[in-house]
C-alpha cells in the first residue's frame, strides 16, 4: 500500500466514524425531543432546534409553515403551552421507530426519517378522549458549532381514530378540513404560522397513501438536493 493509498484509507475511516457519530447525537436529539414533548416540556424542546438560522422551518400536521429564526419558540413554547393547559390528564406520546439516518459528506447536514407509533388523550367537555395517533417525522438536520441541530421539521400524521374506533371507519382529518374549514386548528396569537400546510394526507380506504416522506439517500452536500420536508415532487404516488 502506498502512502496515498494509506491517507486515503485514514481519511475514509475518519469520515465513517465522524458520519457514526453524528448519527448518534441524532438520535439522541430526536429522542430528547420526544422526552420532552411527551413531558410538556415544551420550552426545552426549542433548545433542540437550530435557533436563530433563518431557514429553520416546522410544520406538524395541518397547522400551516412555521419559518424564521424563532420558529421553534412560537411553535413549542408560545403554541404547544397554549394549547395543552395545566395538562391536567393530557397525553401525547410519539415513538421512533425504523430510523434512516444520513449524514452528508461534508458533515454539515443529514437527513432523517422515523415512524411513529403514537397515542395522545385530550380533556374534552364530556371527559378524556382517547386516540391512535400514527405519522412519521421527516427532518434536515444541521451541524450548528459542531452540536446537531433540528433545521427542518415535519410530522406527517398516516391516521388519527378513537381508542374504540377503526381508523378505517374515522374520515380522515384532511377530508374534515376541506369539507369544514372551520374545524381547522386556530392558530395562537404571537404564534400564527408563516404560510399553509404544504402537505397534509392521513389514510383513507378510498385512496392509495403516497410513497412521501421517502427514506433519504447517501448525498455530498446538502446544496441542489431534495429536503426531507414539504409538498411531494411531482409525480409521487
């Protein structure tokens, strides 16, 4: 083996275990996320997102496109308290399953993919309401002084039925919306989204679910690819 060929090795071994590395800050990121946001710790969540970077982005769901710098401020600690109250019998739980995690090249990106098997419990005025709560998260992550950080957020719920109800007997959420728009969820004040959900399709027994989010790709750098986030390309079935 030549010197070149020796330096070559080294320097692949080195991005291989710097890729592994980053792989597993990743998880831990995403599982802190869950912790917290499970915990209603909402305020800490935001420590997990790439503050401050103009490009962040968060979209969960139908409730529209967050963007800008303080995104996950308005998303987590203004919105999500908003919403949940003293949590007084308040649940939700989204596990991470089947993670594909890639790591750019150049170390600077990755993206990632997980399902998520779920189950929340609201207080309702007729007393807790229990339900399934399935979907997948699909990110851009980014290296931020050398810590990986959530860039670009998107849950994508596949259904959402009852405890004692068939998600093949629930109409799903996007069907409600779009036949009553005021079922939609209001936005929280300090806390309006930034522009309209772009992709937002729960199972129905009527149609075939799309093939989106898709797993990501081995990629260099994150410059003229596809993110994991946003509306399907053309074309996806």
């Amino acid at each position: 083996m030549t010197l070149e060929e020796m330096e070559q090795k080294i320097a692949a071994l080195e991005l291989a275990l710097a890729k592994q590395q980053a792989v597993t800050q990743i998880q831990n990121c995403m599982g802190r996320y869950v912790y917290m946001h499970t915990g209603g710790h909402h305020t800490d969540c935001v420590q997990c997102f790439a503050n401050g970077d103009p490009d962040l982005s968060i979209e969960i769901g139908p409730m529209g496109v967050f963007r800008g710098p303080d995104a996950a401020y308005r998303v987590y600690h203004i919105a999500h308290n908003a919403f949940e109250g003293d949590r007084i019998g308040f649940l939700a739980e989204h596990t991470l399953t089947t993670p594909v995690i890639e790591v750019a090249d150049d170390l600077q990106t990755a993206k990632a993919l997980w399902i998520s098997p779920g189950h929340e419990t609201s207080i309702e005025p007729v007393g807790p309401d229990p339900t399934w709560m399935w979907g997948r998260y699909a990110m851009d992550f980014k290296n931020v002084n050398g810590e990986w950080k959530i860039w670009h957020f998107q849950m994508f719920p596949t259904f959402r039925c009852n405890y004692y109800k068939a998600w093949t007997d629930t109409v799903p959420f996007d069907e409600v919306i779009h036949q009553h728009p005021e079922e939609n969820i209001p936005s929280v004040p300090g806390a309006e989204p930034d522009g309209p959900t772009t992709f937002f399709e729960e199972y129905s027994p009527t149609r075939a679910m799309k093939y989106w989010p898709q797993p990501p790709a081995p990629y260099q750098t994150f410059e003229g690819t596809q993110s994991m986030v946003g509306a399907p390309p053309e074309g996806i079935l």
